[in-house]
C-alpha cells in the first residue's frame, strides 16, 4: 500500500516487527559509538541538544514527513537532522543489516536536496538506491525503518510500493541518468519546465562514482548535452564503489584530489571571484577554462553539462549553498560532491568493500554478530579457482567490480595479471572473454545472477553464437533475501535455457560445485553453473546432523550421503548425468523391508538440499517414503538416463530456486511428452511463481511461496494420495 506522502504525514500500514513502543523509548537516546561529527572530519564526541530543534526532530521521531519543512530550517536545525539519522541508520543496520557506508556519507546531500527542491515536482531518482536510508527517514518512515529489509518490512532501496516520495525503483546500477532524460522530456512535454511560463520542474538525480563506469551512464549523457535537458546531477564521490573503482573514469574523477595545483588554483579563483562586481564573474571561467585538462569537469563539459565542483559534500552549508545555485537553471548541471564512505562511523570510513554490505555487527567492536560455520559457495568457488589457475596458465578471471563479492579476490591478489575487474560493465565483461576465448584462453566469468542479465545480448551474440568455452560462475543464484525483487537471482535458468549451444549445471553441495568447477576447463563451449547465496541446504542437512543419534533416519541419510559424496569424480560427462541420491535400496536398508517407492522427488542446485528436508517431514509427519534425484544439468537433459523415471514412478515433483515459466519442471515436462512411454508420471513442480518476489529473510520468503519443507511435504502428500 501506498502512503499518502504528498497529503499527510502518515507512517506506512501493515509494516511488520515495527516495535513502536520500542522506538519511542530509544528516540531520543541514541548511544553514540566510535562516531564522528557530522561536520567535521576530525573524530571528537559531543552531547547532543535538541532543544533549539525540538519541533521538526520531534516530527522525524514521530514518522512525520519532514521534508517540506526542511526548506525553512535553520542550519543548526538541519545539523541536528543529519546526526539524528545518521544515529538511527548506524542502529538499526546494525541490527538488521545492510549497506551501512554509502548511506552514512550520503545524509548532508540528501537532506541538503530536500532543503532546497520539493520531491513533489522535483522527482528525486537515485542510483542503485542503496544510498538512500536517509531519504527514507525524511519522508515519514523514521519508526517503520525497524522493519528495514525484513520481511514485509521496508525495502533497502527506493520503492513506490512503500511512498509517492520514492519515485522509480532502483537496485541495479546506473539507470538513473537515462531516468532523468525521460523526466526531462516529460516535464518539458508538459509545460512544466519552461524559461517561457517560468515552471522549472525537473528531475534530482543522485548517482555514485562507481556508476559512472557503466556505459549506459554515456548513453544518457550524450542526449542530455546534445538535448540541453533540465536536471541537477549530485555526483557522490566516495572514491569507492563496492570494491575499489578502477578504469579511466575513476582517474579523471580523482584528478581534483591528487591535483594540488587544481586546488591551489580553485581557492585563489574563489577569492578572486567573491571581490569582483557583479557581472565579471565570467573572466574567472575564462581562467578555469585554460586548466580543464587537470580537471573533471572536462569530461562532462564536453559532454554540454555545467560541472561544479568538487565540493565537500559532507559539509550542509556548502552543500545547500550549491544546490540553490543551481535551482533555477534550465540547463543540465553536474555537482561533484565528495564524501566520506563510512562518514561518522570510525570504524567503517576509509574501507573498501567491508562496510558496504554489512550482516547485523556489534557498533562498538564493529565485529559481526553471527559466526559463520559453513563453507559458503563462493568461498568454494573462489578457493578452487585459484587452486585451478595454479595448474592452468591459461586460467583468466573477470569480474564487474565485485571481485570480493564473487570469491575473485584471491585470484586478483595471487594472478593479478590473470584477473581483470572491468568496473560496472557485465556486457563489456563478456564480450571481451569471449575474444579471449578465441586466442586460446579459458575465462571465468564470475557475476551474480540478478547483473548477469545486464549482459544478456552478449551471451548470445557473442560467446553462443560463436560457441566459445566461457564458464559463467552464476553466485546468489536463486532466492537471496533481504535485497529484494530487484535482486533475486530467479530468471538466470528461463533465459539461458532458450539458448543453443550453452549448457546448465547446478551443484547440490560443495563439493560437488568444486567437482564442476575442475572438469570445466573440459568444455569446448559455453557453460553456465549456478550456485546459491550463503549456503547450499545439503550441507547444511549435513552439518546439522551431523551428531544425530545412530538409529535416526536423519543419521541414516547423512551415511548414505556422506557415502555418495566420497564417490564423486571430476569427469566432465559425469557432471550431466543424473545422480540417485535417495532411493528404494536406502529406504529397504532403514525398514528391512522391499520398498517400491512410486514417489520421486527430482531436484535441480539448491533444490536437492531441500528435497532431503522434504523427505523427513513426508516420512516423520505423513509416512510417506519418497526417493530423491540430482539432476545436476537442466541443458542438455540425459534422456536415455531420465526415460526409466518417467514410467517408474506415478508422481514425480520439481525443485529448483527458479521461475516455474521456462524452469526444471518445464523442461522436464517437455521430455517426457516426446518420450515414447505407455506410462508418463505425473510431474508437478514446485518453483516460483509468476511474480517480482519481495525481500525478507530467504526462510520466511520459501515460508510464504509454500516452499518450505513442512509445507511440500503436505502437498506432496495430498497430491499422492488423492
């Protein structure tokens, strides 16, 4: 539901876990750890007084919607603002977790944006959007950020679905600009932005520096100076995207930082300028114009964009000063603002990609709350690659600025000249190995699934087509929690499936993935392995029992896996066929009676782990026998292997993390329609919906999609009885 933003300062309805009672007694008592002053870089502490303020703080306590009011504050007034939020994005990240670093630097612009444009007419468009806790808690949603990304909670990022005052949804990098070219249009289209009729609407744009490395930011920029179109652009530069910004662009950005020349010439241009008339302020630009060459304003100068800047962009007053300079141009103007990633939180400023996204941590110590005890898939995935560029010298890697967040990291530190982390630009990622590919080199493509479609033309046009051996290493395939819709990892299977010549695996453990992974460098085209977020669900069958007691079925199934596991080989051929994980001898082994199991549950990645929880509930709860198989590879399907299946059993029930629409189940379908079989099982599968899937913790999303194992078990026993 909507909240009614522009009308009435509402707090959002049907948000869950938002502990009112919880929140009123802490608001005014945020505990103040290894913080620094909102306006000074030095670290110092101070006791804070909302006295002077206590009217517009005691509205943003209350989920009031504070922004219009901004525009009447006093400076002290907007100071106070600033730490109140930056005190309420420290607590609650640390609690629920999230991106802590962007969103800390980030407060002085945003506040200082709704200081001076009304959202209302000005719609604000941020990039990503990770950066926008701030705005959140401006606009009436100070109580409900408890629930931040969890389930039924507040999105992560900007969502309409929660408030008129968060515009487009964001989540994916660098669709702001050409955001901001369509409001443009529109605002012009409709009398809205004209030097005639006086209207000046238009759009507000906040982008990061790590975005500018995308190429659509190019396509954007281009039509915008050759269109003159109205729009301020907020340039937040933190100098860190998620990992450290590499490539040209990084370089011409940080050219006013390392440039003391540019500096010394900018002060003194200042002080010229502030004693001139009025009127002869031009001479100055004229000066300016003779040091472009050190200055990053060239490149958006030549674009036809107004640039000014750099500014500190963590300093309010210079902040809003800038912006009202700006406010009544027609033209498109770019304001360099510079940041402190981490900005009033020691521990996390200056880091790279630690304090990006963050799982809940302890303020004080900065130390994570929860121990992790199993081996993640990327830190599977990352350990053997590099044991395989070892022994491989024609072993390359290439990641999309995220060379921590794909497991690369020990590749770039170890190969460097064996890595390549090409910034934010998945189609540029793919292209350029598939050429690699074709002198003789094996690349490995590591992206997650939800960027992996940024690239989608490329897989075809130029790695299918041409048949190349690229290994696309597809991490946070599936459901991964709290990021939400626009970061789900489902639709990887549905469009790769549609193409020649690619082939599909999905590991069930890790082991398994490491396997793969080492018979990869086999294929003579391209291949996509797929590998879910945190944990695969067999090992965590396995881990979880792994002290059961000896005579329990959950004891059982571990032997019997453990017993497969060590069985696995490193033949390529081996990896599309295939694999038995429960069936009629294991069950005839734990009753020592002859079962004839006419249920088969067939699981795809993830799904395996998940079909063995399923097969304890149907056994515990509903005395149902079930057998269980691997398929290991959706593309090509073994069909001589399959055949047996499909007239063995009456009910045959599909899981896997993905869409039902062009899934498992699907492909399965399809064969055994053309199989020539007097006999044809029953096949349903269990995948996900036809929908955008919301964020929350993965456990409570399978919970609400009836994924859980309790809840297929109850299926798949009315299914089979009736």
């Amino acid at each position: 539901m909507e909240s009614n933003f522009f009308n009435s300062p509402q707090t959002l309805p049907n948000i869950a876990n938002a502990k009112e009672d919880s929140i009123n007694a802490k608001s005014n008592d945020f505990t103040q750890f290894n913080r620094v002053d909102s306006t000074q870089c030095n670290e110092t502490t101070h006791t804070k007084s909302y006295e002077s303020t206590q009217n517009i703080t005691q509205k943003l306590l209350n989920s009031e919607n504070i922004a219009p009011l901004l525009q009447n504050a006093t400076s002290k007034e907007l100071q106070e603002i600033a730490q109140i939020i930056r005190d309420r994005i420290l607590q609650v990240v640390s609690k629920n977790g999230g991106h802590l670093s962007s969103t800390l630097g980030a407060v002085e612009l945003i506040i200082g944006m709704h200081a001076v444009f009304p959202c209302e007419q000005n719609p604000f468009i941020f990039d990503v959007s990770h950066q926008a806790y701030a705005h959140k808690l401006l606009t009436g949603r100070f109580k409900d950020f408890e629930s931040l990304r969890q389930f039924q909670g507040l999105s992560g990022f900007i969502a309409p679905s929660e408030s008129a005052a968060d515009y487009f949804i964001a989540g994916h990098s660098s669709t702001s600009l050409s955001l901001g070219v369509g409001v443009a249009k529109a605002k012009i289209l409709s009398g809205k932005n004209s030097q005639k009729s006086g209207q000046n609407e238009k759009p507000i744009i906040m982008i990061g520096d790590g975005a500018m490395s995308a190429g659509l930011v190019y396509e954007a920029l281009n039509e915008i100076g050759e269109r003159k179109l109205p729009m301020v652009i907020v340039l937040n530069d933190n100098e860190m995207s998620i990992a450290k910004p590499i490539g040209a662009i990084s370089k011409i950005l940080s050219k006013s930082v390392t440039s003391p020349l540019y500096q010394t010439f900018k002060q003194k241009i200042k002080k010229i300028v502030d004693k001139m008339p009025d009127g002869t302020a031009f001479i100055a630009k004229r000066f300016e114009e003779s040091f472009k060459l050190i200055s990053p304003g060239l490149l958006f100068e030549e674009f036809g964009l107004d640039y000014i800047g750099p500014i500190d962009g963590n300093n309010l007053d210079e902040v809003i000063k800038t912006l009202k300079s700006v406010k009544n141009l027609h033209t498109p103007v770019i304001i360099h603002a510079q940041t402190i990633k981490g900005k009033g939180y020691k521990i996390a400023e200056g880091k790279y990609e630690k304090w990006h996204g963050v799982a809940p941590f302890d303020i004080e110590s900065g130390k994570a709350l929860s121990s992790v005890t199993l081996i993640s898939p990327t830190a599977t995935f990352s350990n053997t690659l590099l044991k395989m560029a070892s022994l491989d010298s024609k072993i390359v890697g290439v990641t999309a600025a995220m060379p921590s967040g794909t497991g690369l990291d020990k590749l770039m530190d170890t190969f460097p000249e064996r890595f390549f982390d090409v910034a934010i630009a998945e189609q540029h990622a793919v292209t350029s190995m598939a050429a690699m590919a074709r002198e003789g080199f094996k690349p490995y493509i590591a992206i997650y699934s939800t960027f992996l479609q940024r690239a989608f033309d490329q897989i075809v046009h130029d790695v299918c087509i041409m048949n190349l051996p690229c290994v696309f290493c597809i991490d946070r395939a599936g459901l991964v929690g709290e990021d939400g819709e626009t970061h789900q990892g489902l639709l990887d299977i549905s469009y790769l499936k549609a193409l020649p010549n690619i082939a599909l695996l999905a590991p069930r453990s890790n082991k398994m993935l490491e396997s793969m992974l080492e018979s990869s460098v086999a294929t003579k085209g391209p291949l996509a392995i797929r590998y879910p977020r945190g944990k695969f669900l067999y090992d965590y069958f396995l881990h979880t029992y792994e002290n059961a007691n000896i005579d329990s079925l959950e004891y059982q199934i571990l032997q019997y896996l453990q017993n497969l596991d060590s069985k696995i080989s490193n033949n390529f051929n081996e990896m599309f066929k295939p694999e038995m994980i429960i069936d009629s001898k294991f069950w005839e082994n734990f009753t020592h009676n002859n079962i004839d199991s006419k249920i088969l549950i067939v699981g795809y990645g993830n799904g395996v782990g998940r079909g063995i929880f399923t097969i304890l509930e149907l056994q515990k709860n509903h005395n149902i026998k079930a057998n269980l198989l691997d398929l290991k590879s959706i593309k090509p399907l073994d069909s001589n292997a399959l055949k047996p299946y499909f007239s063995s059993y009456d009910f045959i029930f599909v899981l896997s993390d993905s869409y039902k629409i062009n899934g498992v189940g699907e492909a399965l379908l399809s064969l055994a329609n053309e199989l020539d079989s007097k006999k044809v099982s029953k096949i349903i599968t269990f995948e996900i919906k036809d929908a955008f899937i919301k964020h929350g913790k993965t456990e409570l999303i399978e919970q609400s999609l009836g994924l859980d194992s309790k809840t297929l078990a109850k299926n798949i026993a009315n299914f089979s009885c009736n």
